[in-house]
C-alpha cells in the first residue's frame, strides 16, 4: 500500500555556529491512508518544526520528504503552493482565521486560489461549514465567534479542499474542554469515515482519541505506539458520538 | 484564480483601509492635477502672446532702426561694430523718405503697402474733467489700420489728406474711450492731448486684453504729421510697418526691403546693416521658443509633486504588506500561488493611482474652466495622457517593490511574522 506520507531522516537546524538549535535531528516517519496519528512530546521537542515541514510551509535542512508519493523538496514554488492548496489541510493552535472575512469568505478561500468556480465553492464551503456544526454562522466574521466556533471555521477552510492529509499542530490547545470535545468528535468522524489525520497535542486526553501515538524528544522519535488498527476505527468514536 | 478574483481581494484590501487609501490617493491626485494645470496654464499663456503676435496683421513686416529710436536689441552691438570697421561715422536713422523709397512700386513690387510709425507713450489726454493716460499714441499713414490689423468699430479712420493737412483727428482704442467719455459716443468731440485739441473721428473695434502684457485697447492712432508736430518732433521714425501682397510674397518683400535700405544706408561690405526688419515668423518662432522653456519649467515642477505622490503609494504599500503580513503567510499556508498574491497587492497600488490619476484629471479639467492669473488654461490632451499614465506607472512601479516582498516570503516566515 503507498503512503500517504513518507519522511526519511529529516533533520532541521535554525540558525548556524554556536547558536545553531537542532530541532529535528533524524526524524522518520511513515503514515498509512486513513491513519489518525496523534504527536506527543515536551515543549520544544520538534513537534511544530515537524508538522511544519510536512505541511509545506517550511523546508527541512536535511533528508527526504514524500508526500502521497511526491517528493515535495523538488517541486517548484508554484507546484508546491498547489500541494499545500490540494493534498494538504491545515489547522492551527491559534486559528489563523482571515480578518474581516467572514466564516463562509474564509472557508471558500482555498477553493478561490484552487480555481473553483464561484457556485461550486459555495456549495462546498456551505457543506464544510455544515459538516462542523455552523451552518447557522457562515456570515460572521472571525471577531464574531467564539475562540471553539472559530476553530471549527478553520477545521472546514482546511477540509473544503478534500485534502489527502489533515494537518492539526495543537488544534485544542486553545480551547475549554466543551469545544474540545466538539474538535475531537469532528476529528473521530473524519477518521471513521476514512481521512488520514496527523495531530499534535500536549493532552494525553486528546492523544487518546489517535489510532496512533508518536512521542518525539529532542528532535528524535523515542515511541511509536498503535492504539487501534489502521483500517478500524477511532479508539473512542463512540464516546463523542453518543 | 481569475483576475476578477484578484481585482475583488485588492479592492477588500483597500476598503479595509479607507482613511489610507484615501490620503495616498489624494497624493497622487494632486500630482496629476498639478501636471495637467501647469501645462494648461503654460500653453495658455503660450496661445494667448501668439494670438497677440497675430494681431499685428498677416503679412506684416516691421522694419525698426538698430541704433535707438524704436529699434529692438542689438543697438549696443551695432555700435561697437562701427567702432571697429570705421568707414561710416554715423547709423542713419529710419526716415518718411526711406518709407517712400520702400512704397516704390518699380524697387519694391511685392509691397503693398507703406506705413511709417511714431510712437509716444504715456501721453496725458482729456475730456471735460476726466483724463487719462494713453498707453501709446501712434502717428502714422491711413494704410497702418489695415496692416496692423486695427479697424475702426464706430466713425472712420482718417485719410492721407488730414496726413498731408497736418489735422488734428484722432482714432482711439476702446480703452480710452471708455476712460474718458464713459457712455458718451466719442466720435465728432474734441479731446486734448498734451495741450493739444485733437476730434475724435473714430473709435478702434476692441482687440480684448489678452495676456499679461500690455492692454491693446489703451492706444490711439493720429496722422503722422500731427503727432510729430505736436508730440514727438520731426525726429526719426520708430518704425516702418510694411505690408506684402500676400502671405507667399513675405520672404521676397523683405529681400526687396533690405536691398532697397542698404543702398540708401550705404549698407554693405565691412558696414553692417543699421536697421532689422522683423517679421511675424520669426517673431512667433522666438517667442514660443520662450513659452514652451516655460511649460517645460512648469511641467518638471509638477512632475516633482507626481513623484512625491508616488513615494507615499510606495510608503504606504510597505506599510500594509507589513501590517498583513501574518494574513499573507495564512493565505500561503492554504495554497495561494505566489502571482495571485503579487497580483492582489499590485493592483492594490494600481487602484489607488489610477483612481487618484482619474480624480486628478477631473480636477484639472473643472479647474482649467476657471482663468488663473489673467491666463485662460488649454488643457492638452496629451499632457492627460502622459499623467494619468505615469501615475499608473507609478503605481506599478513603486507597488511592485512591497508586493514582490510579499510574495517571495516563505508561509512559515510570513505566519510567524509579529
Ligand atoms: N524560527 C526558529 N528559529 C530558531 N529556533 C527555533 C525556531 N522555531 C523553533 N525553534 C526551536 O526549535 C526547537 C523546536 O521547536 P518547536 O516549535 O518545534 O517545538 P514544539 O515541540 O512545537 O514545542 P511546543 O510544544 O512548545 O509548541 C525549540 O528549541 C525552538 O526554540
Ligand atoms: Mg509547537
């Protein structure tokens, strides 16, 4: 079976000399189609640096990156803007919701830069943001919404384009426990029906819901641990169902 | 992603940020207004000192002596010449007799008409209590109305007898008209001029105050004999207005004029001519010379303020890829190709120059309505064009600066970006 993501020994540096940070130092990792993977690890244990460089937005120092069989770290900056826009959903600890745009504005905006056509994009965001649970809220603005109302926004802007893999780098972190719930169970659903999700959380709460849990330390992958299997079910889909 | 897309974004953008995009492009309006204007004023004053040189008449020459009297420049420089080639002792001036050599029909054939000038300036007159001063009162033959393009609106002009007569008739501009008979009819009353009773026997048609310079109207036209008796003396001539045929026969009456002046000045080999003959070609060549160093002057002082406009687009632009940095790096994150992020943010700054360029442009049209210091503005067309086309340039140009910054950040750099 192909993976959906495949990295190779990536290592990422910031800086240089003596103040040179070593984030990563020989990271792999191999995700299957339809896996929910939760990342664990202390605070500055490469987790973000990781998710970043899998979703595209950064680029490692060394070693190679493969993305539904692509190697990513070749392709030029256009081809790469169409990968983060097609293969790859991204949510964020602190939403990073566009300002002055609406709920449905922001969620239509990865189909206006894919090209989708004004009705289509419509119908598909309306879909999205329904499929989170705020298809009575598609006219306000960020401002307008709760900081769980908001997430849920941005869980929609990430699924709209039906990407491969949905990224989330702490998406709870910022939420009460009644929104992280509604989060998880959106999360739990996505899986059940058969999307691949890599999550990175401090709770062990929410790392729970994972069929998958990676603990990084220093830059090193310490624990690879299978909850569920690969084509089953989220571990605890029933209980944010019920 | 379609440019109507992108045109929508940049558009959001600029609504987002109303104050600021209204000062920036009230910067760029006012160096466009500015440019059209100036230019307008520049030609303005250009065609109106044209239509001035064109009021002397079609066909006109007019001979003036280098040394003094009403000769232009270049006396000083005939004088050292003299000095310097010795033979003559003395210029000679301009006299009736050389204006009769000149109307000599077999001498000159394609002259038409003669008509010696003296002129003196400032001349006290008045009538029943009012007085006023007359700008210039020429003396001079019946033929000068019609070559200097001068005609007579109420009564007559005079005729060559009154010249020979030596009578005391007098034809006056509508300026002096109206300062000395206000609603009266002039025509038949008898004025004085420096003591001396002159009849009013006609009154010029207006010729409008065109320009800054002097008023055209503030004159009045007396035969020649009586002004020199009663103003200037038989002295020599200011000048000799000479009229050719037609408007072909200029370059070959003035061949004639000079070969017939040099002979009677004895003018030739090391002697250098004593006299210049002007005509409305080269007077109007000379003078728009002069008036188009002056647009230009005023145009590169406008294009300053254009440029400073386009320094507060370029300003302002920083500031916002700046401000937005974090929402660019967002819009990256889901997938944005780096042109339509370029795109949004040049069109940005085309928007707003264009819209102040358009702006610009309206504001100097309305303004150029109004006359600005005694001047009529001509809007050129071309000067429009070239303004809103530079703002738009400008806009371009300085936009694309911050809005290559834009696009070539990387989504991390952009999305960290505080
Ligand atoms: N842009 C950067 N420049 C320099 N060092 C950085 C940069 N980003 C991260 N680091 C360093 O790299 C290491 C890993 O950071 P990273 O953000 O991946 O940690 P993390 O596991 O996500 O931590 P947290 O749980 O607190 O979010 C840290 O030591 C951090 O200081
Ligand atoms: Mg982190």
């Amino acid at each position: 079976m192909s993976l959906v993501l495949d990295v190779r020994d990536a290592t990422k540096v910031y800086g240089a000399g003596e103040t040179a940070v070593h984030a990563l130092r020989g990271v792999s990792l191999q995700v299957e189609p339809g896996d929910y993977v939760a990342i664990m690890g202390a605070s500055g244990s490469g987790k973000s640096t990781l998710m970043n460089i899998i979703g595209c937005l950064d680029v490692p120092t060394a070693g190679e990156f493969h993305l539904d069989g692509v190697d990513v770290g070749a392709l030029d900056d256009r081809r790469q803007a169409v990968v983060r826009n097609r293969k790859i959903g991204f949510v964020f600890q602190s939403f990073n919701l566009i300002p002055r745009m609406t709920a449905l504005m922001n969620v239509e905006l990865p189909l206006a830069y894919g090209g989708v056509k004004p009705a289509e994009r419509r119908r598909r965001a309306l879909a999205a943001l329904d499929l989170v649970g705020l298809a009575d809220r598609v006219g306000h603005q960020p401002n307008e919404l709760s900081g769980g109302q908001q997430q849920r926004v941005a869980i929609a802007r990430a699924l709209v384009t039906s990407p491969t893999l949905l990224l989330a780098d702490e998406p709870t972190g910022a939420l009460d426990s009644t929104s992280t719930l509604d989060v998880l169970g959106i999360f739990d659903r996505l899986s059940a029906a058969g999307r691949t999700i890599v999550v990175i959380t401090h709770e062990a709460d929410v790392a729970e819901h994972a069929k998958r849990v990676v603990r990084l330390r220093d830059g090193r992958v310490i624990e690879d641990t299978r909850l569920a299997p690969v084509d089953g079910l989220p571990p605890r889909l029933k209980e944010v169902t019920a | 992603m379609s440019a109507v897309e992108i045109v929508r974004f940049a558009v959001r953008g600029l609504a987002a940020n109303k104050m600021r995009s209204a000062l920036t492009t009230l910067g760029i309006l006012i160096g466009v207004a500015a440019v059209i204007l100036l230019v307008a004023v520049g030609e303005g004053s250009s065609r109106s000192i044209q239509q001035n040189i064109q009021q002397l008449g079609a066909n006109t020459l007019t001979v003036s002596s280098s040394t003094g009297g009403g000769g232009g420049g270049g006396g000083f420089r005939m004088a050292r010449q003299q000095q310097d080639t010795g033979p003559r002792t003395q210029a000679r001036p301009l006299t009736v007799d050389d204006a009769r050599a000149l109307a000599d029909r077999a001498a000159a054939p394609h002259v038409s008409s003669v008509s010696p000038v003296v002129s003196a300036n400032a001349q006290a007159a008045s009538y029943d209590g009012a007085s006023h001063p007359i700008q210039q009162v020429i003396g001079t033959y019946p033929s000068y109305f019609e070559a200097s393009n001068k005609p007579v609106a109420q009564g007559t002009y005079f005729f060559n007898d009154d010249v020979l007569a030596a009578r005391k008739v007098i034809v006056i501009g509508q300026t002096v008209a109206e300062n000395l008979f206000g609603a009266l009819d002039p025509v038949g009353r008898q004025i004085t001029l420096t003591g001396v009773p002159f009849t009013v026997v006609g009154v010029l048609k207006e010729a409008g105050s065109t320009g800054g310079f002097q008023d055209a109207d503030d004159v009045a036209i007396a035969p020649l004999t009586s002004v020199q008796q009663s103003l200037t003396g038989f002295g020599p001539l200011n000048q000799i207005l000479v009229k050719a045929g037609s408007a072909g026969d200029v370059a070959a009456a003035q061949a004639e004029i000079t070969s017939v002046l040099d002979q009677r000045h004895g003018v030739g080999g090391t002697v250098a001519a004593d006299y210049q003959i002007l005509n409305q070609a080269t007077l109007q060549e000379t003078v728009s010379a002069a008036t188009s160093t002056f647009t230009v002057l005023l145009a590169a002082v406008a294009a300053i303020s254009l440029l400073v406009g386009g320094i507060g687009i370029t300003n302002i632009m920083l500031v916002t890829v700046t401000e937005r940095t974090r929402e660019i790096g967002i819009r990256k994150a889901i997938g944005a190709p780096r042109g339509a992020i370029l795109g949004q943010f040049l069109v940005e700054a085309t928007l707003l120059s264009l819209i102040g360029g358009l702006l610009g442009v309206a504001i100097a049209v309305a303004g150029a309505q109004f006359t600005i210091a005694g001047i009529t503005p001509v809007v050129v067309p071309s000067s429009v064009v070239l303004a809103l086309g530079v703002s738009v340039a400008i806009g371009l140009f300085f936009g694309s600066y911050p809005a290559n910054r834009a696009a070539r950040l990387r989504p991390i750099e952009a999305l960290r970006f505080e």
